[in-house]
C-alpha cells in the first residue's frame, strides 16, 4: 500500500524523528497514521495541499500522548503542530490543522469548513479506531488492504491500557478526547 509521495516522505521524516519519543509505541502509532493517512487521503483525493495537510495531521493528530505524556492530548497536539508549522513556515495552514486534530474524535460530523481536511480527517480515524466496523462507504477491499500493509500491533489494547489508567484518576472523565 503506497502513500502519495510526497507527503509520505513527509509523514515518514516526521515519524523518524520522533522515534526516541514514541519508544516501543513506535510501529503501533506509525502504523496508525498511515492507516488514517490513507484513508483520509481516499476521501480527498489525496492530492497537493491537502496531502501535505493530512500528513501533517497524522503525525500530531494523538502525538501529544507521548511527547506530553498524558491521555488529555489534544491541546499539547495542536500547539506541537502549530509550533511545527510555524518553524516550516505554514502558518497558513496553522488554523485548519488545528481544528483537525481538535475535532478528530468528533462523534457527529465536521460542518463548519467543509473545505478543509476535518471531516475527511474524522471519518479515517473513526474507519480505524472501529477496527474497520465503521468505513463511510470507502470499499471494503481498500479499506482491509489498508490494515493489513499496516497492522494494529496492539495499538487498540495500548489505547485501552491508557483509558483505563485515565479512568482510575478521573473517573468522570475518561475519555477528554472525545466531541460531540
């Protein structure tokens, strides 16, 4: 299962760099960007700016779970990505991945910018985060082709591992990641 190029040079120097980071998460969250990469990347078109943009959005979109240690990752994610893109000169694209990784785990769907990559962006992290069970009509041929070039390698149970975690100290708020 190949990306578009360019933006997987991209994601894969952005994943390399944070290696050290990631530690022994490292194939299991690489694994699950490209998986969202990829089936984002199906329902844009995967093409030009928008390319860059998921790849970007992938990398960040949970990162802050590792770099900032915590379960509550959105806020450290979208200021590690802002500072990114700040340092690469896309400020431009600062305000659309921003709400991106704000709203990835949004329950209903992204209506405010239906331009950007939010909602195209959601729909792949859910396909993935069910297992596949959820696939808003991308085939299911290409939706299995995406899982198996890039394995879960218990990244759904390391997940669970943090909720429950997250769970025994804030008890009424274990999933902080969670929209509506």
């Amino acid at each position: 299962m190949q990306s578009v190029t360019g933006s997987q040079d991209l994601l894969d120097e952005l994943l390399e760099s944070a290696g050290g980071v990631l530690g022994p998460d490292y194939t299991r969250y690489r694994n699950h960007c490209y998986r969202v990469f990829n089936f984002a990347s199906a329902f844009t078109g995967g093409s030009g700016e928008s390319s860059g943009k998921l790849a970007i959005a992938s990398f960040f979109h949970d990162y802050g779970i590792w770099a900032e240690g915590t379960f509550d990752y959105l806020l450290p994610s979208q200021k590690l990505a802002a500072l990114f893109l700040r340092e690469k000169g896309l400020d431009g694209w600062r305000d659309e991945i921003n709400e991106t990784i704000g709203w990835h785990h949004k329950i209903t769907p992204y209506k405010a910018n239906p331009s950007w990559i939010v909602e195209p962006f959601r729909k792949a992290d859910w396909i993935d985060i069910t297992g596949g069970m959820l696939r808003f009509r991308l085939p299911d041929g290409f939706v299995s082709d995406v899982m198996d070039a890039f394995p879960f390698e218990g990244f759904h149970n390391m997940l669970a591992k943090l909720m429950l975690d997250r769970l025994k100290t804030n008890p009424f708020n274990p999933l902080p990641m969670m929209r509506l």
